[in-house]
C-alpha cells in the first residue's frame, strides 16, 4: 500500500494533477472497508486463494476468482462513497 501511495504521489506531481492520488485514496478506503466488514473479506481473500492456486490466465478459475475480487472491490468502494 505504501508503494502504490508513492507511486501516486510521484504521478501527481509529474503530471501536476491529484487524480492519481485520488484514485489511491478510493483504493485505500476500499480496502479498509474489505478489511473491517468479515463478509467482504472473507470473500476476498477467497479469491485471491484462488487467483494465486491457478496455474494459468486461461483458466477458468483465474476469470472467476479475478471477476471475484472486481465484485468485492465494487461493492467496497460503493459503500464508500455514499
């Protein structure tokens, strides 16, 4: 997380512009969200298991785990930003 953070900080004062770290922040708040509510994380971290047992992009379960994590990380960043 800290190395996304930098990543986004050196973005923004490259091109002079705070999206880079605007989108950081969204990703950070979505994933203290995953992290406090059990129902996201235990989703997500089924996932990602399952993202990191696949041998291949082209398995069907890399797709279903990765499609997976989307829907967690959707649903965290609605949560939010309301």
């Amino acid at each position: 997380m800290e190395r996304q953070k930098e990543q986004a900080l050196a973005a923004a004062l490259q091109d002079g512009k705070i999206g880079h770290l605007r989108h950081w922040l969204g990703h950070w708040q979505a994933q203290v969200e995953i992290e406090g509510r059990p129902d996201l994380r235990a989703r997500y971290q089924a996932a990602l298991a399952a993202v990191h047992t696949t041998s291949d992009r082209d398995d069907p379960a890399f797709r279903t785990a990765t499609t997976e994590l989307r829907a967690v990380e959707a649903e965290a960043r609605r949560t939010v930003s309301r």
